[in-house]
C-alpha cells in the first residue's frame, strides 16, 4: 500500500485515457474530466488522507458515469415509443430525434384481422376450382390442394371463400317470373296508362318498397325453390342442390396455412427496428448533457470512485504502523458506494417517469381544471342596456 502511486492532488486528461474512448473527443468531456478527478479525490478526503486511486480510476468512473445516464435515458425513450418506432429503419440515430407517434403497428395488427376476411394485411389468397359431376354432392378439396395446389410437406390450405350462389335479387326485380311480379301492370291500368308503349313506370316509390321486393324475391327461392347454398367443414364441400350437371366449375379462394404461420419483414444490420435491442440509440454526446445530467454524473461518478476505493482498500484488512495497526473502511466505503448508485438510479428513474407522456397529460388537465376553478371566483360584469 505504501509504495502504490496513489491520487496526486491533480491530473492531465489526454484521449486515450479511458477503457472505452467514448467521449474522449469530446471537448467537455475532456475539460470536465480533470474537474470530475479533484472533485472525488476532496470528496474522498483528499488531502487530509490518502486516496488510492489514480487519475485514469477516475476517468473510467466518470465515462461509466456518462455511459449510464445516457442507457438510463434512451431506455426510457425507447419504452416511452417503442410502439411508434417499431418497423423503423435502424440506420438512423434517433438520440436528438422528436419521435411523432403514430398508428403503424396498431394498423399493421388491424391487417391481420382484415386478412381473415379477405379485406387486407398481407397474405396471399390463392384462387382454385374444381368440377362439378351430375349426382355428385360432396368434394374433398384437400384431395384437391394435394394435387394442384403446389403445397410443401405438411403444408395444408384453408378455403375462405365459395363462390356457389344464386344471382343478386336485384337482377330480376322485373322477372314477371321471379314468383312475386312487380305488381305494376294493375296499379297503371287504374290511371289509365296500361296501354301505353314503352312498358315503363313514371311513379316514383320508396326506397323502401325495392327493399321489400328483393326481399320477397329472396325469400321465394329460399323456401319454394332449391336455394343455392353449400356447407364448407374441414375443406369438405356440400352443395345444395345436388348438381345435375358434369362440367361445371365452383370457383373457390384459399389461403395457405404456412404462409398464415411465417414472419413477415426484412432481416440483416440494416433492417427494421424489430426488438428493442436494435433500436438506434447511440451514447450521448457528453457536451450536449445539461446541468441537471451532468449534475448526476458527476454524482455517479463519486459512488463508482468510492466502490472502487473500496476494493482496493478490501485488499488489506489493517495495515501495520509503529507501535500499532491501523483498520482499513473498505466495508463502509464499498456499501456507500452500492447504496449511492442505488439511490442515484432510482432518481432518475422517477424523474424520467414523472416526465412521461402520461404523467405531463395528466399534469395539464390537473392545470386545466385549477384555471377553471380559479376563472369561477372572478365576478361576472352586469350590463345594463
């Protein structure tokens, strides 16, 4: 302990003297570290005892120091707007970058549920068709999908559409033949315009009342007639009627169940934001931190120093001197120094909390809602006209 180079009162920065170099450019950083030593060698009790460390000790505490503000900071950040970043480029540096809210990923999961019913998000629906035969009512398409659907090894299909059904109602709402008539020809013989030519109706009718004549047309094929229909379970195929004819072709769309399974999106350095682990935040620039940051690393940087000091002197439980042994405060030094970065991060932490989208809101309605209570004790002016 006596021969090691211990803490000299002062010291010289020079780039190169920290583990990492992060910030050893950086001009501040450069002027502030020199500050950063002295001020921890007094706190440590400098000069009135030794100090065990060294200038690049410090230094190394210090760009720790830095490294941390700026991880507890951009963390923040990225829980804050992770949901607007997502799908990002990673390419760019998002440290002094406003991040907009928006509605990508919330869309981008809309998507999903469109695409299960045909009207979105991003997997394929394949077409097919297969053959009707005379007397025939039921067909396997999976029989179909083994055969024609250019599946992998334990791939399988899922139809999501049939298109078997009987035209619109509104093509034959003029069909004397539909099963209800128009009801027209009485209605114009009483004005006394049956006999005119071309067959067209000069009475205006509700909308309504087309409502109820598609209607009535639909309910006719459905309960006099063998309606159109076809039951789909387990990409089995049941049609109703039974087909009385060979050659005609159902038409149906299917999906393919791995495709529905995959990840979608790019890869690689350069893809998107897809976890928060790639999301590009870099170290801070050490001259843009403001008083209240550096503030806290300067902080910081005394609790890494009296950890450290703490180890070293836990080398020598005592240390002999004539006539006597003197007891080292390596414990006390290393849990002050535990305790202080505990306290230290968990400041932060709140501030940051306290800073948060939510937590400003909520701040300005409570605002909002005092200026209201304030602007009610004004007295109200009464004019008389």
């Amino acid at each position: 302990m006596a021969n090691a180079v211990i803490w000299p009162g002062s010291s010289s920065f020079f780039p190169g003297d920290t583990p990492f170099g992060f910030y050893d450019y950086d001009y501040q950083f450069q002027t502030d570290a020199d500050k950063v030593a002295v001020f921890c060698g007094r706190r440590l009790g400098y000069p009135l005892m030794e100090v065990e460390l060294q200038d690049v000790n410090f230094y190394t505490a210090f760009e720790e120091a830095v490294t941390t503000y700026g991880n507890e900071v951009y963390a923040y950040k990225v829980r804050q707007d992770y949901l607007s970043m997502e799908g990002s480029p990673t390419g760019s540096n998002l440290n002094n970058t406003l991040i907009t809210p928006n509605m990508g990923t919330i869309v981008r999961l809309s998507e999903q549920y469109g695409e299960e019913i045909g009207v979105g998000g991003t997997l394929t629906w394949y077409t097919g068709s297969i053959d009707t035969t005379a007397g025939q009512q039921d067909y396997d398409l999976n029989t179909w999908a083994a055969a024609s659907a250019s599946l992998a090894t334990g791939d399988s299909i899922e139809v999501k559409r049939v298109f078997y059904e009987a035209p619109p109602a509104i093509v034959r709402y003029f069909d004397p033949y539909a099963g209800t008539g128009t009801g027209m020809m009485n209605l114009l013989d009483t004005f006394g315009w049956g006999n005119y030519s071309p067959a067209i109706n000069f009475l205006l009718m509700p909308i309504n009342y087309d409502l109820q004549k598609i209607q009535a047309i639909e309910f006719n094929d459905q309960i006099r007639k063998s309606q159109y229909s076809f039951e789909l379970v387990n990409n089995r195929l049941r049609l109703f009627p039974v087909p009385t004819v060979t050659g005609g072709k159902i038409f149906f769309e299917y999906i393919k169940n791995s495709e529905r399974s995959s990840v979608a999106g790019s890869s690689g350095v350069s893809g998107p934001v897809t976890n928060v682990s790639n999301v590009p935040y870099a170290n801070p620039v050490y001259s843009q931190i403001n008083s209240i940051g550096r503030q806290w690393i300067f902080e910081y940087t005394l609790a890494l120093s009296k950890e450290m000091l703490g180890y070293v002197r836990g080398k020598y439980t005592t240390v002999p001197i004539p006539g006597s042994e003197v007891t080292l405060n390596a414990a006390e030094l290393t849990a002050a120094g535990a305790a202080e970065k505990t306290a230290l991060l968990e400041r932060l932490r709140g501030y940051l909390d306290e800073t948060s989208r939510e937590k400003l809101l909520e701040r300005r309605a409570m605002e909002a809602d005092y200026k209201q209570k304030e602007l009610s004790q004004v007295p109200f002016l009464i004019y008389i006209g």
